[in-house]
C-alpha cells in the first residue's frame, strides 16, 4: 500500500483526506508509549532492580517477537513481587507523564462528540488515574495483585477474563461499539505495539504513534515525530 506523507512525521496509507472527525464516534487509545511516555511494568519492575530483565521481555513482546503475550506479562508481573504500592505511587507521581498532544487530542475528540476508551495491556493501577485525569470514558486493563501493602507478583482474574492482550482490546472496541450502536468503521484506535494490531484491524481509522515497525506498516496513519494531536491535522 502506497504511503503518502503529508507532512515531517505524519503519513497516511489507504484513505482519502480531508476526514471530518465528528464522523468518528469512539476512539480507542493504548496506553503505555502511546498516551503516556512509560511502559508501567518495565518502571515498577526498576524499584526492585529488574528493570532490565523486564524491559527486554516487554520489547520482545512490543515487536511481535513474543507471540504469547498473556504469558509474557504473567512472567513480567512475577518478577514485580514485592514492590510496595507507596513504590507505586512514586511512580505515577514522579515518572508517569501524558504524552505531548495526549490532552489536546482527548479534549478534541470529546468536543467533536466522540466517546474515549482506554483499553492498556498494564495495570488498572495506572489506567483509573489515567482515566479521572483525562475523563476517558471508558477502560480495560489489568489488575495487579497486592497483600500488605506490596505487589504479590500475581494478577487478579475479572469478570470478563484474565489477561487483556491483543485479543481482549479487540474485544473491547468491538463491544463498546456495540453498546454506543455504532458500526467499528466509525471508530479510530491508536497504538504503538503488536498487541494493538488486533483492534487497530477492526475500525475505520488506525493509528500508529511512534510505533514498532510492524504497526507502522500495518496502519492508516502514522506519527512518527510530533505529539498525539498531529492527528488532528488529517482532519
């Protein structure tokens, strides 16, 4: 497929501009690398000095080259046992940040009518703070077991499964579509890792936000410099 920049950084494959974006009526945001600028687990696991085996894990399963994700994250979340949740708050306050355009994007989206998911392969921990500050409207991620005040290296089980991976945010765009009664060609989902390919391929509009390579091949936009909010631009 044909690749047409239209600007430094942002391309677009596949569609027709201009694109008017109260047209769409959900977006579907990943979570770590995409609107905040830190995978979660590869931060926690740096408090009890496994920052570099984790992060290694993470990479391998962010390029696709892990293909079981669900047990690459159970391996990563073993090796977070015993970090305390005041080591937790530490981070969300000193290294979480919003990525440059993240509010400005969210803002605009809401302006234009469309309803926001945060649907993260991390933790809840993160995500329902993530959600309050942004007032996302809905979300799904996993949660971390916890006992005495520290990470027990486990996950808790949920309603609707276990593990949200690539398959489960599929299942969640899809399902909030239904519940909104919306057909997915109206939704957009931005991404950067192999685990977003599977919902970034059910809605009208992908995005790729500084992505891996094989999501950048795989998407309808790509940002490959500048903030989130350089997709506005497309319409």
């Amino acid at each position: 497929m044909q690749t047409t920049d239209i600007a430094p950084g942002l391309s677009i494959q596949g569609i027709t501009l201009p694109l008017n974006l109260a047209d769409f009526k959900l977006i579907a945001f990943d979570m770590d690398s995409t609107l905040i600028n830190i995978e979660c687990v590869d931060e926690i696991a740096d408090a009890v000095g496994r920052k570099t085996e984790v992060a290694a894990i993470t990479e391998a399963a962010m390029q696709g080259v892990i293909t079981d994700y669900k047990e690459s994250l159970r391996q990563r979340v073993a090796l977070l046992k015993g970090v305390t949740l005041a080591a937790m708050d530490q981070i969300y306050a000193e290294r979480l940040q919003l990525n440059p355009g993240a509010a400005e994007l969210v803002a605009a989206c809401k302006q234009a009518g469309l309803k926001v998911l945060l649907v993260s392969g991390g933790f809840t921990y993160f995500t329902d703070r993530v959600r309050d500050r942004l007032g996302i409207d809905y979300t799904r991620a996993n949660v971390l077991e916890a006992a005495d005040g520290a990470l027990t290296g486990r996950m808790v089980d949920q309603p609707w499964g276990d593990i949200c991976d690539g398959a489960e945010k599929r299942k969640m765009v899809l399902e909030t579509c239904a519940l909104l009664g919306i057909d997915p060609s109206q939704a957009i989902a931005m991404g950067d890792g192999a685990n977003d390919l599977p919902m970034m391929g059910v809605v009208g509009l992908s995005v790729a936000y500084h992505a891996k390579p094989a999501v950048r091949e795989h998407a309808k936009v790509r940002i490959d410099a500048g903030g989130l909010d350089r997709l506005l631009s497309v319409f």
